[in-house]
C-alpha cells in the first residue's frame, strides 16, 4: 500500500462495521479528521493512552480480518485488471481504426470499455 493511512482507510472501507462503535469513531477522528490523540482524548473525555490503544486495536482487527479475507488486495488487483483490459481494447480500436475499419469491432470495443467503467465504478 502506498502509506499507512491510505491503507487503514481502504481496511476501514471494506471492514469498519465489524469495529465497536467505539473504535469507529476513534478512527475516524484520527485518520478522516486528522486529529492528533490529545485532541481525541480531550474531545471524548478519555485518556491519551486509552484512544491510542483504541486506535491500534482497530487497526489490528482491520489487518487481521483483511489477512483472513483478502477483500482489499482482490479490490486492488481487479481495479488494475481494468484498466490492464481498458489499455488493450483501446489498443485493438486503434489497430481497428487505422486498418480493418470494420463498425462491428467497433461496437464491441464501446462495449467492453463501458463494462470495464461499470466494473471500476
């Protein structure tokens, strides 16, 4: 993953409603609202040490659920999939357009590029 907090927040997206309400709104003051853990702590009234463990057993239960499941690597690797299939569609377009001409491979390849956006989506 690119850094920590792209990858916490791609685990939270896929896995943040198996958190405690509790850790779903620690997190999200750490990592969406970017306060520091004395801002949280004054904010929910609790320690500095109680909202960092509450961080880092969310961010434990995120890693172990997606090491079980997988769903944030496969998301990853069917996202670069696309557009791997978008580059080669438009490629055969190109080829269709500068030497075959032919409408029918034409239609297919609008087709396979607007189900490859619908995928993406």
């Amino acid at each position: 993953m690119k850094n920590k907090t792209f990858e916490m927040c791609m685990l939270f997206d896929f896995y943040g409603d198996i958190l405690t309400d509790k850790q779903k709104e620690l997190f999200d003051l750490y990592y969406n609202d970017d306060l520091s853990l004395a801002e949280i702590s004054e904010h929910m009234g609790i320690t500095r040490q109680g909202v960092r463990d509450g961080i880092m057993r969310a961010e434990h239960t995120l890693r172990a659920t997606e090491e079980k499941l997988g769903l944030v690597s496969k998301y990853g690797q069917t996202q670069a999939n696309l557009e791997k299939l978008a580059d080669i569609v438009w490629d055969l377009r190109s080829m269709n357009n500068t030497r075959y001409h032919d409408p029918k491979i034409a239609e297919l390849c609008d087709q396979a590029l607007q189900i490859a956006r619908q995928l993406s989506e």
